[in-house]
C-alpha cells in the first residue's frame, strides 16, 4: 500500500502561508536547501530542479504530487501548466471546469476516496503538497508528515491543516536541525 505524506514548510504558530500567500519570510541556508534537496529531490518543480542541475536525479520516494488548486495557481501565474512533470501530477478542486494540461489531472469530487485508490495502486508514494483545506479534508488519509518547522512567527495566515477538531496522533521517527533554526520532522501515523 502506497502512502501519503504531507510535506510542508510553517511557522512555530502552524501558517505554512502567510494571509496572501506569502513564504518569502522563511529563512533560507545552504546546509538545509542542500540536504533537502538530496533527501527529498522530487518535491521540487520541474523549472527549479532544472536550475540547480537536479533534474536528472531520480524520484527517491515519491511518483505522484497531489496539491490542491491554490498551490496550483503560482505556476499557473508564470505560464507553467505541468509544475511537476517528473511525478503524476494531481490538482483537487471544485472551482476548475478542467485541467489545462493532459499532464495534470483534475479531481472535482471525493478527494479523500480518490487518494484511498491511489494508494491501492502500485508505485512509489504520494506526495502532498498543499494546501491546509486539502490536508485538512485528507487528514484520515495522511500516513506521513514532513515538517519543515522554521523560527518563525507569523501571527496569522493559512494554517497547515483546515479541518474541524479531531486530534490525530503522529509519532516522531525524526528530528533534524539546520543553521537557519530550521527543524525537520518527520513523523508517521500512530
């Protein structure tokens, strides 16, 4: 059975946005981009890995993005229809008629019964890229978090998970640190 992580960056206060969208408030070091990069190469788009000459690394641990349309939009803005080309790429949403490029599918409906099938399929895993409505909706369905927990408080803006109360446990696998402050957790559901 294939899994489904959310990978994401937030604040000490849960925003992995801030009210606009704004991320440009996260601090930045070489050590964490270049681990990163190593450890997790295809949550990356397509034009960045090209940038820093990683494209023709191989998917490590993921096949397939799913992201829901406002995390979409970005590359949309710029002129880029397939964001991900070297995964499956998934984009949920109801405000969407259809997807702008055969390269991306688009789920109008059930999400969280359509990634139940998707993880019944064979490949390697899935990867949530955002946003905190979606995550929120999927959380039943969530295996893995990857949280990249930046020394930041932002006071306000689009928290990580937008769902009604419900605690879910995770267990902590990992805890890395890097010299931006940032830590990398890794947990699995318990």
């Amino acid at each position: 059975m294939r899994e489904l992580t959310y990978y994401i960056g937030m604040t000490l206060d849960g925003f992995i946005a801030g009210p606009h969208d704004e991320v440009d408030f996260y601090p930045l070091a070489e050590d964490h981009s270049a681990h990163m990069n190593d450890a997790y190469p295809e949550v990356l788009p397509t034009h960045v890995r090209q940038a820093i000459g990683i494209d023709d690394v191989q998917n490590r641990g993921f096949d397939t993005v799913v992201m829901g349309r406002r995390t979409y939009d970005p590359a949309l803005e710029i002129g880029i229809t397939s964001p991900y080309a070297h995964l499956r790429q998934i984009v949920v949403s109801r405000s969407m008629d259809a997807s702008p490029d055969s390269a991306v599918e688009l789920v109008r409906d059930d999400p969280r019964g359509y990634i139940r099938e998707l993880k019944a399929q064979e490949g390697l895993g899935i990867y949530l890229a955002g946003g905190g409505r979606l995550a929120g909706e999927l959380l039943p369905e969530i295996d893995r978090l990857i949280v990249k927990k930046y020394p930041v408080v932002a006071g306000s803006g689009l928290p990580a998970f937008a769902a009604d109360f419900a605690p879910v446990q995770f267990a902590l696998e990992e805890a890395l640190t890097f010299s931006n402050g940032c830590a990398v957790l890794r947990y699995r559901r318990r």
